[in-house]
C-alpha cells in the first residue's frame, strides 16, 4: 500500500487477468499522495509497460475530488488511450460523479457501478467510455 497523510492506495494486480486494479482511499486532492498517484498510474499505463491492458481505478472509498483529481483521471485516460490500452472507473461516489460529469471528463471515461462491473469483460459501463 502506498500512502499520504490524504490519499493511499492499495495496487492490486490479480483481480483478473492483464487488468490493474488502484483501490483509492481519501481525499483526492492537491496532496502529494495525489501526484505520487498520478506519476504511478501513468507509469502503469505509458507505452513503456506492456504488463496491463487495463486499469480500473476503484474509487469507492474517495472522501472528495477536487480539480486536481479530475485533471489526474483525464490524464490517464489520454495516457491509456495514447498507449493502446484501457482506463476506466469503478464505484465513483456521487460527488465525484457530479463533478465528473459537469468538467466533461464523465462522459469519456467509462465508468462502472462497482469493481466487480468493472472487470468483468462483459459488462457495459452505466456512464462513459467515449
């Protein structure tokens, strides 16, 4: 797990095949636990590293997301889409959905309802993935 006294993170990487997982927990803000986040994620997704096709960035337990955490997901959609690979959302909480959906950032990154959703090959996002 990595942490900052406002945003950690548990990386998990056997939730399901070729997929990551970050599972978020506190306030994604301007925080350095925020920016370590960010430096991560896109290391995971740059061209670079061929070890994941996708990442599913779990936010269940996210306290608040502010316009530095909104600048984080896009940057890593463009990232992932830049790199042939797919980043996508899981279990935003309304706030942030809110928010999402209001920069524009909510309609191009796929978003699923739970994690579970969000690794099952299966299943449609309810909002997103443009």
């Amino acid at each position: 797990m990595s942490s900052d006294k406002n945003l950690h993170w548990d990386r998990v990487t056997d939730a399901a095949p070729d997929t990551l997982v970050y599972r978020l927990h506190g306030v994604m803000g301007e925080t350095d636990g925020a920016f370590k986040l960010h430096d991560a994620l896109r290391e995971d997704l740059g061209a670079e590293s061929d070890e994941f096709k996708k990442v599913v960035m779990d936010m269940s337990n996210v306290e608040f997301l502010s316009s530095t955490g909104i600048g984080i997901v896009a940057s890593c959609h463009t990232t992932a889409k830049n790199a042939g690979r797919v980043f996508v959302l899981a279990a935003v909480p309304r706030q942030a959905a809110r928010v999402l959906d209001i920069t524009g950032v909510g309609a191009i990154v796929a978003r699923y309802k739970d994690e579970a959703e969000a690794l099952d090959p299966n299943a449609k996002p309810e909002k997103g993935g443009m």
